[in-house]
C-alpha cells in the first residue's frame, strides 16, 4: 500500500502533467517519461506499490553531474537545468514569467520552449543548458562545483543571464523555483524501509535579510542578489486533496493573478511538498544582458560567519578557479590520448571520464555512483583504482589501494554466512551479499598497482602482511566441496545469489597469481605456498568447466558456451557475459593460464554472446531488461584482447552513443553511462517493453574506468610480463580513426613494467607506409606493431629488417623507430 506522501506525489505529477495546458507546472523528465509509457507492472519485489516505485524513480536514472574533486558529495543536474545537491532536500529549477500577458514559460514543457544543454568543454564539469522561448527571450544557466574558504568546503553555483536573442528589447521576470523533487526522484522508499533518498519539503522559509533560504532544517540556496518578488507554499489547513497543490502553489498564482504571495515560510506535514519561487524583474535589448548568481551549500555550513564566508568570492572568480583547476588537471596532467579528427571526440570522453572518476572520489574512495549508488565496493573500486593508476591519476590510487582496503580487511574470528571472517576483504555490501569475489579483485588491484610503481614504490611490500599473504590464504580455506568459491551473489548481473559462479573463480585466479609474483617480487618465503593455492584453485576451476561444457555437448548443444556457473549447464543466456573477465580485465589467456582448451571455450563464449546478446550494445535481459555500458565496453575489451578489433570498434561505437541519448530532442545524458541503459530512452521510445526494469546510477564509476582502461588499451597494453615481456603499439586503432597527416600519440603513459611508455605514429595512405617514432620505453621490453591496414610487405627499424608474423611486426626493444610497408 502507498504511503501518503507517495500517493499525493504520484497525483500530484500525474496531474501536473496532464492539466499543464490550463496552469503550467515543472514536472520532472523522469517522470515525464514514466507517464509517457505508464506501466502499472512496477518491480513489486523492491517496491509495495506503484507510487512508491514512481517516486523512487526506478526507471529513468538519467541526469549531469557536477561535483568538487575528492569531496564526500555530488549535485546533479536535470535535463531542464535543475540542480539538485545530492543529500539536501530541494531542488533548484528556474523559469521565466512575462508580467504583461501572464505567461509562463517552463524548460520543463516541451511547447514552452527550446531546451539545448552541453558540457561547455570535454575538460570542465560545468553544465550549460540554454532555453530560448517562442517570445525569443533566452536564459543560459551556468552550473558548476567549487570549493570555497580555508577548510575548502563545497557548494554548487549556478549563472544565469537573461538576453534578447534578437536584439529587439525584451523584459520579463528571471524566476527561481525551489522544489523537492530532482532529477533522481522524489524519496527512494523499498520494502527493506530503506530510505535512500528522501527529498520531503516539510519546512521551507525565506530569510530576506540574508537572501538565504532554509529547507527543513538545513540552508537551501543563497541569492547574490535579493529577488523583487517572492512566495513561499505549503499546505496549512492539511489537506489531502491533490489538487489543493496545484492551486495553491506559485504558477497558479503567477499565472491567475501575476502574483506571489510573499509569505516567507510554509509547512506541509502530510506529503512534504512545499515550494517557493524567486523572482528579479529584467529588461535587455541588443548585447545586454541580466546576470543573478545563487549559491548552493553542499557541504555543512551555519551561522554568520559561515554566510559570510560563503559570500566571498564573487561567482566570476569561483568559475575562473574552477577552469584553472580542471584545465591544469585534464589537460597537462595524466596521459593526454592523441587521436585524428575523426575520433578526438573519443578523447574527450577519456578526459570527461577522468573527472568523473575523480569527482566520484570521497576522500580516496572511488564511489560507483552518485546517489544509490554512493558508497564503497570493493569490486568496483579495484577497476575503478586500477584505471586512475593507468592514466596518470596515481595518488587517488594509492590512497584507495593503501589507505582504505586495509580498512576492509576483516580481523574478526566469526563467520559470514559459510566462510570465516578473517582475511576477507568487505564491508556491509561484500557481506551482507556474500559477494566472494573482493579478494581476488583486492589482490589483483593491489598486485596489478604494485607493477605500475615499480620497485622504488615498495608499495605491495608495505600491504604484503597481512593483507596479501592471509587474503590468499582465505580463498585457500573458504571454498565448497568442489572446490569452487561458494555461492553468492558478487554482481548482480551474474544471475542468481544462490548459485556459485564462475566470476568468483576467475577473480580469485587472477588475484592469486598476482600475490604469488608479489611474494617473488619481495622475496616473500610464501611463494611456493601461494602458488600452491593458485594451482588448487586452477584445478577445480577448470575441472568444473570442463565438466559443464563436455555436459552441455551431451545434452546436444551445438554453441560452445560457457554460462554464469557449474549450477547453469544449458543456460544459455546473458549472465555468461562474466566469462568476459576471462580476457580483461583478468587476462587469464595471457600464457593460458586455464589451458588451451578452456582459452579456445572462452573465445567461442564471446562470439556466441555476440550472436545472441548484443543489437548494437550487449542486452541484458536475464537480469536487468536493459542495455548494459560498461558490460559492453568489457565484452569490446575482450576483442581487442582476443584479437578482434573489428567488433571492438562496432561495439565502442555503440557506448560512445549511449553517452549522449536524446529523447523527444532532449539530451538525457551528456557523456556519462548509467549501469543500465534504459530500451525506450536508447530508442526514444520505438522500444518501450511492457514489464519491469530497474535504472542504476549515472555517471556509473565502473562504466568510466572501464572506457578509461579501453581507449588506453587500444593506444598500447602490455603483454606476457612475467616471462617474455612487450608492449602491443596501436593494437585497436582502425585504418578509418587514422587520415594523412593526423598522428596517433601518447607520451609518459603508466605501465605494468613501473616506467612510462610514448609513441608517435604516422600514416602515409599513398605510400602505404606507416612510421613509429617511440618517444619512451621501459628497458628491455619489445614491441609489436599489429598492423591494420593491410598486409605487410616490409618492415625495418635502423637499416635492418624487421620480423613479420602476419600482420603483426615483432620489434626489439630499444628500437626508437622503425617503418611498415603494406599491401
């Protein structure tokens, strides 16, 4: 049964939108889109009714971010430009008002006006959304995050300027609504009483004398300069009448009597949705222009001192400091990818996802998300820590690897579920979910990280005890009877919690044999028992897979497959995409560390997903009815490591789309992924399933670093580092990326072998010929140039020829240049 303040929400938008004909209201574009294909079949299992799965918005988890680097909290930023500071009860929207014909004018409503939005550069999270009406007045919106003040406390700013488009003199009233609910929703209520997001506006007053305003009892946002008019709304008499909220609100009255109430505070005790709006006269013709600044407190700030504070820089220099920051961040620190015209736009999505990352940073934690999704994981953050390693931002690395894991390290002596506590690496998520795949992601992110500093670093000798030796020695004494680790429920993509998969096998894999040449690095005496363990757990893994595939011939098919796990024989469905960790980010090909034959079922899975599973990008229906991001960019990694980068390519394409979807012309993401891409907002709307889904969090951490680590593993990535050392130079650049005279480069890249690596590469298409100028290298370690576009006729370097192998040119390590020839 609905909560009152679910039901009166779900009325209250319901009718907004279909009555906006007659009294204009700025109903949210999630929930637009929910009316839009309103389905009664919500996720019962989460929710106990429909309006409390519409004001969760479970659906359409589409939004921009913007945020300050390393701090604890995000804003996000909806399709019309509203702002909403993550964990603050309000959101922030602004509108126009024309006094002398009564008109109201939304960014919300499609007929009021046109709406453009775009990051104003690859390099900057700040949001401009620009709305131009059919009057031909317009407003740019300019929104940002700063720190501010000796303890660099945070906030969100917002610009705005009105001007006449025309240059005919226009003049109206600017207007700022303050409502409760955002682009993430209205409050997140389930079944387990989980209040995740709650944005209820019970208490809403105005402070003329300090143009602040208060939302329950915290600051709301700060005016620069104090509005002509204002109102502030609720429901005094406690009404339970719906429509009492759309007639006692701030467009009724502007729009009927041209007026606010000037009351300034409100109380609405049954479904906490007051409102207040903000209005300053403007009038401007040819090139002037009308300007308020606000100010949104994001982190804690009270009393005088602290508004004074908050007051004192102006809004022009918080924006300077802003760019200088993120410019010298982005653009002169970290590995800059050099790509032609026809893909530069792949490299700024590399620098908007560095940001991302880095804005997604509390404190050195990496968070997949920002709202639902704002908390640590270890499986996430060993990608998400491994990707800022690879990309020039090391420290945030460091810190995540060396600070916090230790802190997930449990040194307790009970049980969680089946397995000890000691040794485990997890919060509430790892156990409350049985996740057992966070040792093996530990050990690999902290061994893979301890290869890219080198052995100056120290850093893996500095965690070896206890946090390497006995999280190894955990996945030695907590497995099943088969030898397998126990069923679970790692990522929810996987497929069910009480069934064992493979993804925990595999990670525990990789993260073993990263401990054990840890263990030879430093010398450790553990080696020889920690490969013990690694050759145990190799053993029954591929035992129990070679037993699954020999049953599935028997039972008659014809696909080599390998599904989520040994409880799965026939399934043949989504949830093998885990066997895509096989080749990245785990690399377990690299000197068949399963065997040839289960390296040959590995590669067969991968073209049997891609029959099956993948229109464009990969669709999940066995878990999610959605499109999955980041799991297409990791079946895209898996080609180009398997040696396909034809379907690497089609499958980038794909993501880098579904960066930028557009429904009805609005843009609902400007570069970020969700964890799930909606079907009818990846078709606006020509794909609208009658059924349930649910939407993850945008921009989702994992799905960047996942782009991170694609586009720098298609530059170069390292192979074989333990026994035959070398580097792949271009291995996923397409001859269609590369025109005459446009290079590819990239300079003082991080690598596995602890010293950077930079090349330059030149195509002549008349001649045929391509040259390579490596500008850095780690010592002793060769090259491989896969050459893309045609067959090899010669290759040398320094006068002598150069060794082919179909159209891969084997290169001596410390060649500085060397040419192709191709047919």
């Amino acid at each position: 049964m609905a909560q009152t303040h679910e039901w009166m929400f779900y009325e209250v938008m319901w009718r907004g939108w279909a009555g906006r004909d007659r009294v204009p209201y700025p109903v949210p574009w999630w929930a637009q889109q929910a009316f839009r294909r309103w389905s009664d079949d919500f996720d019962s299992g989460t929710y106990e009714s429909k309006e409390a799965a519409l004001a969760s918005n479970a659906l359409y988890r589409y939004w921009h971010m913007v945020g300050v680097k390393d701090h604890r909290q995000e804003s996000l930023i909806g399709q019309a430009g509203e702002i909403e500071p993550v964990y603050d009860k309000y959101c922030l929207c602004f509108f126009l008002y024309d006094p002398a014909t009564g008109g109201l004018r939304l960014p919300q409503l499609p007929d009021d006006g046109q709406v453009e939005q775009r990051m104003e550069a690859p390099h900057l999270p700040v949001v401009l959304t620009t709305f131009r009406t059919p009057e031909e007045v317009e407003f740019v919106q300019r929104t940002f995050a700063a720190p501010i003040g000796p303890r660099q406390r945070d906030l969100a700013v917002t610009r705005v300027t009105v001007g006449s488009p025309t240059g005919r003199p226009r003049e109206g009233l600017l207007c700022a609504a303050v409502l409760p609910a955002g682009p993430s929703g209205f409050q997140r209520h389930d079944r387990n009483g989980r209040r995740i997001t709650d944005r209820r506006l019970t208490f809403l007053r105005y402070l003329p004398d300090e143009q602040r305003v208060e939302t329950n009892s915290g600051w709301g946002p700060v005016f620069d300069s104090a509005p002509e008019q204002f109102g502030v709304y609720g429901n005094p008499d406690f009404s339970f009448d719906p429509d009492a909220y759309l007639t006692r609100s701030p467009f009724h009255d502007l729009v009927v009597g041209g007026k606010l109430n000037r009351a300034p505070e409100a109380q609405d005790q049954v479904a906490g949705l007051c409102s207040a709006v903000f209005g300053w006269p403007f009038r401007v013709a040819e090139d002037e222009v009308f300007e308020i600044g606000v100010r949104l407190p994001v982190d804690l700030f009270s009393g005088s001192d602290d508004l004074t504070e908050l007051r004192g820089p102006s809004t022009a220099e918080l924006e300077s400091a802003n760019r200088d920051f993120w410019t010298a961040k982005l653009l002169e620190q970290g590995v800059q990818p050099g790509l032609p015209r026809p893909v530069g736009h792949l490299t700024d999505l590399f620098r908007q996802a560095r940001s991302q990352l880095l804005i997604l940073s509390d404190h050195g934690e990496i968070h997949p998300g920002p709202t639902v999704y704002d908390s640590f994981w270890i499986r996430d953050s060993s990608v998400e820590a491994t990707a800022c390693s690879l990309v020039g931002d090391a420290a945030l690395a460091e810190r995540q690897l060396g600070t916090h894991y230790p802190l997930r390290f449990n040194h307790g002596t009970g049980r969680i579920g089946p397995c000890a506590e000691y040794g485990f690496y997890g919060g509430p998520h790892e156990k409350d979910d049985h996740e057992w795949d966070s040792n093996g992601q530990a050990l690999w992110a902290i061994g893979r990280y301890d290869r890219t500093g080198g052995p100056h670093s120290a850093f893996g000798a500095r965690l070896y005890v206890p946090y390497v030796r006995d999280a190894a020695r955990w996945l030695r004494d907590n497995r099943d009877r088969y030898g397998l680790l126990h069923s679970g429920w790692s990522a929810e993509h996987l497929g069910e919690r009480d069934k064992p998969h493979y993804w925990d096998d595999l990670w525990a894999l990789a993260g073993l044999y990263e401990a054990a040449r840890l263990a030879e690095r430093i010398g450790a005496p553990e080696v020889p028992e920690l490969w013990g363990i690694f050759d145990d757990v190799k053993r029954a893994t591929g035992d129990s897979v070679r037993w699954v595939l020999a049953e599935q011939r028997r039972r008659g098919a014809w696909e080599t497959y390998i599904p989520t796990g040994p409880a799965d024989v026939g399934r043949l469905d989504s949830t093998m995409i885990g066997t895509a960790a096989y080749f990245h980010p785990l690399r377990l090909h690299m000197g068949s560390k399963l065997g040839d034959d289960i390296d040959t079922a590995a590669r067969f899975t991968l073209d049997t997903m891609y029959a099956h599973f993948v229109t464009g990008g990969f669709r999940h229906d066995a878990a999610w009815s959605a499109y999955g991001p980041y799991l297409t960019l990791q079946l895209a990694h898996a080609y180009l490591l398997a040696g396909n980068p034809e379907r690497m390519d089609a499958l980038l394409g794909w993501t880098v789309a579904a960066g930028f979807p557009a429904v009805a012309g609005r843009k609902a993401a400007l570069g970020a992924w969700n964890e799930q891409h909606a079907y009818p907002v990846a078709s606006d709307f020509r794909e609208a399933p009658y059924g349930r889904w649910y939407m993850g969090d945008i921009p989702h951490g994992w799905a960047a670093a996942e782009y991170l680590l694609l586009i720098r593993d298609i530059l170069f990535f390292e192979a074989d580092e333990d026994r035959d050392p070398h580097l792949y130079i271009a291995p996923g650049v397409r001859p269609h990326w590369v025109p005459d005279a446009e290079p590819v480069t990239v300079a003082a890249a991080p690598t596995l072998f602890g010293a950077p690596f930079g090349y330059r590469l030149a195509h002549d298409r008349a001649g045929r010929t391509v040259e390579v100028e490596v500008t850095q290298a780690p010592e002793g370690v060769r090259f491989v140039y896969p050459c893309a576009f045609g067959e090899v006729r010669s290759a040398s370097a320094d006068g002598g020829e150069l060794a082919v192998a179909g159209r891969d040119v084997q290169v001596p390590a410390g060649t500085r240049r060397f040419s192709v020839t191709y047919a």
